[in-house]
C-alpha cells in the first residue's frame, strides 16, 4: 500500500510538471512556425528527454505494481493535476 502511495504522489508531480512546462511553451508555438517556435520545441523536447531519463530511474521501484493499477491511479492523477494547475494560474494570474 505504502508504494501505491508513493506511486501516486510521484505521477501528481511528473503529471503536474508535465503540464505546467507546456503552459509557458505552448504561448510561443504559433500558427506561422517561426524561428521562436523553433526553439521552444528543441527547449520542450530537451526538457522532455531529461524528464524521460530521470523517470525510468526513479520508477524502477514500481515494478511490482501491476500495469491495470498503474493505469487506475495514473487517470484521476492527471486530472487532479489539470485540475490543480488551474487553481494556482487562477490564483496567481487569474
């Protein structure tokens, strides 16, 4: 039980990253591609593969839960996180 817990603290923060990175870049990624939108991809992937690296260490422990499992509690993670994001951009820029 204890590791479903930190299974799903881990998802909360890798989804809550994910999404707050995207919000920032996705302003600069416009219809006519230019050379800004250029960057902010190489930026985002760049971010996204570092991301990659340091999930597939850091997710080694949760081999022992089943895939069904993971699926079940990554879902309401993900939108918890959407969710959350929300919240705080309401907050802070709202």
């Amino acid at each position: 039980m204890r590791n479903i817990v930190r299974f799903a603290m881990y998802q909360f923060v890798l989804f809550f990253l994910l999404f707050a990175i995207n919000v920032p870049l996705d302003r600069f990624i416009s219809k006519p591609f230019t050379y800004v939108d250029f960057l902010a991809t190489i930026i985002a992937i760049l971010f996204l593969i570092i991301g990659y690296r340091i999930v597939n260490k850091v997710y080694k422990r949760f081999e022992g839960i089943r895939l069904r499992t993971k699926l079940f509690i990554s879902i309401p993670i993900a939108l918890g996180s959407i969710v959350f994001l929300a919240l705080l951009e309401n907050q802070f820029f709202g």
